[in-house]
C-alpha cells in the first residue's frame, strides 16, 4: 500500500500496536520493533566470527585439520550467500515476520544439532543450516521496515538503517572474543549451544511485538502468490557452490569447475528471463541500473575489505611474529571504527558523500599496506586498520541505504539479500587472493601483492562511485512512490 492510499492519520491504525510511543526514530521504528529485528540480525555476523577461536580445538577432538575444518566456514558462507536471496524472496512473497520466524527456528534446531553432533560432518550440516537460518533476518528486517512505512506513511529513518549495520558490524567484532569465552568456559560445543537460547529469544520478541504479515492478496487463478521458482534457486545454487570451490584454491585451480561454473550461469539467466516468476528477476534488475550498480560496488568494497581483514591479520602473525591476542588488539581499533561509523553514516543526508569517502579511506589503506614491512612500529599498524575500519562502516550502512531506496517496494527483501550475496562473494574472492599471493606463509610480498591489488580496486570503486548520478540525488521516497529510481 503507498502513501497515496493510505487512509488520513485519523483512520490509521493506532501507533501503539507494537506496545510503545512514537520514539526519537519516529512513530513505528521504535525499540520493540526493532529489538527482534536487531538480535536477528547480529547472529550470521557472530556465527561467521565467532568460530575462529575454536578451529584448532574441533580439529583436535575429531583429528580433522585445517583443510577439514576450512570447510566449518565454507558452508556458512555459501549457504548464506545462497540463503540472503531465498529467504529475501520469501519475506517479500510470504511476509516477513513468518520469514524471520522460520529463520530463527532453524538457528535453533541447528544449534543443538551441533551442540550433539557426534562427528564431524554433522557439525559441518550444522553450520550449512545456521547459515540458511541466520540469512532470513537480514532481508526479512528490511522487508518488515518497508512495510512499516507504508503503514505509517513515512520513510524509515536512515539512523534505523544504521543500526541494523552497527548489529552487523558490532557482532563481528565481538564474535571472536565471545567464542574464546565459550571455548574457555563450556568447549567447542559452547559455539555451537549459544545459538539456542538467542534463537528463543529471537523468537519470543518476534511474536510479541511484530506487528502481523499482512494476508497476501490473491491472484486472477484464486492462489495466493507462493514461491515458485525451484529450479532457478537449484541452478542459482549450484553455479555459487561451484565458484566458492573453484576459489577456494587458485593456486591449483579445479579448471573443470569455470566450464561448469560458465554453463550452470548461462542456463540460469536464460531460465530466469523466461520465468514468470523468477527467483532471480533479472529483467527487473536490467531495468535498475542503479541497484545493479549497487550491488557492484558492494562486492568491490567487501573484496578489498575481507583482503585486508583476513590477508592482513595472518600477516601479523607470520611475518610480524604477534600473537593471536595481540593481533586481535592491533585489528580492534578497525572493528570498532566500523561499527561506530556504521551509525554516524547513517546521519548524513545523502549517499554519494559516505560512499566515495568510503572509496577514498579504501585506496588510502591500500597504499599504507603498500609500504608497509615487518619492520614498520607497532603504533603504525592500528592506525592502518581504522582506515579499512572507517570505510567499511561507510561501505555498510551507504549501500544499505542505497538498496533501501532503490529497490521496488515490494521486492526489497529480495534485494538486500541479493547485497549480501555480493559480500560473501567478494568474500570468496578474497579468499582465493589471499591463498594465491600468500602460499604456504604470509610474507611482506605477498602483502605487497595484496594491497596492490586494493589500490587498484579501490580506485575503480572511487571511479565508479564518483560518476554514478543516481547518488547525486536525494533517492526517491520507495514509501510514497512505490518505486525505486
């Protein structure tokens, strides 16, 4: 429903529906809707996190090693980056408080299938099911907020918007010290147990203070609309998985995967354009050249970003000779300068300004680590970090906005799963760069060769941030128009 056929404020639906008064965020973005949306979407980040710290010790109690336990965090991020868009289609088509019910009672089954697992590959299902479970929050938080203004007939404060970023980025940065508490205090079963009780209360606030999925109208046939594409996810999936394998070592690449990979991607865009209802809706997405942009820079971003976050921390520790805890205090100061500019950023009143300075910091980073050796003093490297730090909360909560006022209405679940389909797969890539330029051991050529290829990057990003006019405009209101740019 837009704004043009709403009733007047008079006959609205009471403001207090979710139990509260009209906060500084404006009447329907309060603390109870946003509580359940928040804890949601702060468990793919702890999860993706959090199982650092406990790696070396699920090798040692199932004589796994570090190929086998690699693939502990390969199933979270392809069933993610497959899950964001699914479930992203679901909220937009079943609603999206159903969507992230579902979702978190999946967390919570998964939860205990790896607290019990008795083998190994059960942890690694484990992992696949919290990474299709944790992905409904995201794009079901964005549906529920769009829908939201279009009840009260406002747009969603960008400081909303920026918190779902800050849940984000602010679980990230805890995930690692959280999961050496757990270690420490109940075993490597404890990375997998605590899913259960925030699931539970995922859910308990889910239903009693979101506000009810609208009954979804019925088509011509009488059926209401259903999800109806499961050949396009199969195919979508598919050709993901075989990209994050062929990635996994380019050193010795799989050269029969590109082939599969080609075919698997040919087949799906020529399924999807003749779909009635696609999962991926490309002729949609060729028509908003604006979000599809988007999505592009998003994936540059989080390319060069994860280089630097994980090619620059086992620098530290091979080349550096730092300890894991002191790496962890050298790359704190990145983290929390994320999540803090996750929520300034969402202040500015435009988009293009936070996106290119984001541009910026990432090139300037990039050629810090460019002269940057085993010799360089220890005050030099945090200070190296917080510019990563600051451009990827600019990175996070900009583009979040961005989709938020660039997809159609009611296809922004869809559309803020599919931004973070190009993050774990900007992910993906990074992995693979780092292997390659590293080898057995991270060396100051290797990082050299890294922050190279940042500074490259991130010039492109600024290019293509710079000269993208859709940014230069304040957005259209999505609420109002029902449309995006």
């Amino acid at each position: 429903m837009t704004a043009a056929t709403q009733p007047p404020d008079a006959a609205r639906p009471p403001l207090t529906r979710t139990g509260e008064r009209p906060g500084p965020a404006g009447p329907g973005f309060g603390g109870r809707l946003m509580a359940p949306l928040l804890l949601g979407s702060a468990l793919n980040p702890l999860n993706s996190t959090a199982i650092a710290t406990g790696l070396v010790t699920i090798g040692h109690a199932f004589g796994t090693g570090a190929a086998g336990t690699a693939w502990l965090v390969s199933a979270l991020y392809v069933a993610s980056a497959v899950g964001q868009p699914v479930t992203g289609r679901l909220a937009d088509t079943l609603g999206p408080r159903r969507v992230l019910l579902a979702g978190l009672t999946l967390v919570c089954a998964a939860g205990l299938l790896g607290t019990l697992a008795p083998a190994f590959g059960w942890l690694v299902a484990a992992r696949a099911l919290l990474g299709l479970g944790t992905s409904a929050a995201y794009p079901s938080a964005m549906a529920m907020l769009r829908a939201e203004a279009a009840r009260v007939g406002r747009e969603a404060p960008r400081p909303v918007l920026g918190r779902l970023s800050f849940a984000s980025l602010g679980s990230a940065a805890a995930g690692p010290a959280l999961g050496g508490l757990l270690i420490a205090t109940a075993g490597w079963r404890g990375l997998f147990a605590f899913n259960v009780p925030l699931a539970l209360a995922g859910i308990v606030l889910a239903l009693r203070w979101l506000p009810a999925d609208p009954v979804r109208p019925k088509a011509a046939d009488g059926r209401r609309e259903r999800f109806a594409d499961p050949l396009g996810l199969a195919l979508f999936a598919a050709a993901l998985t075989a990209t994050a394998l062929f990635l996994t070592d380019l050193a010795h690449p799989l050269w029969p995967l590109p082939p599969l990979i080609a075919l698997l991607t040919a087949v799906l865009v020529r399924w999807e354009a003749r779909h009635p209802r696609p999962f991926l809706d490309l002729r949609s997405l060729r028509g908003n050249g604006a979000l599809a942009r988007t999505y592009l820079r998003h994936g540059l971003a989080y390319l060069t970003i994860y280089c630097v976050l994980y090619g620059f921390t086992q620098w530290l520790e091979d080349a550096h000779g730092y300890s894991v805890l002191q790496v962890g205090l050298i790359m704190l100061p990145m983290s929390g300068a994320a999540a803090v500019l996750s929520l300034l950023g969402a202040r500015t009143k435009g988009l293009r300004a936070p996106l290119v300075t984001a541009a910026a910091l990432l090139t300037a980073g990039a050629t810090a680590l460019l002269f940057t050796t085993g010799t360089t003093p220890l005050l030099a490297l945090p200070a190296v970090a917080v510019l990563f730090g600051i451009s990827q909360g600019l990175t996070s909560t900009g583009n979040q906005g961005a989709v938020y006022a660039q997809a159609p209405a009611d296809g922004v679940g869809a559309a803020a799963g599919l931004q973070r389909t190009s993050q774990y797969l900007g992910a993906m890539i990074a992995a693979g760069l780092i292997g390659l330029s590293y080898g057995p051991a991270a060396t100051d050529r290797g990082l050299r060769e890294l922050a190279t290829v940042g500074m490259a990057l991130g010039l492109v990003l600024l290019v293509l941030t710079a000269a993208d006019r859709a940014l230069r405009a304040r957005p259209r209101s999505s609420a109002r128009s029902g449309t995006g740019p």
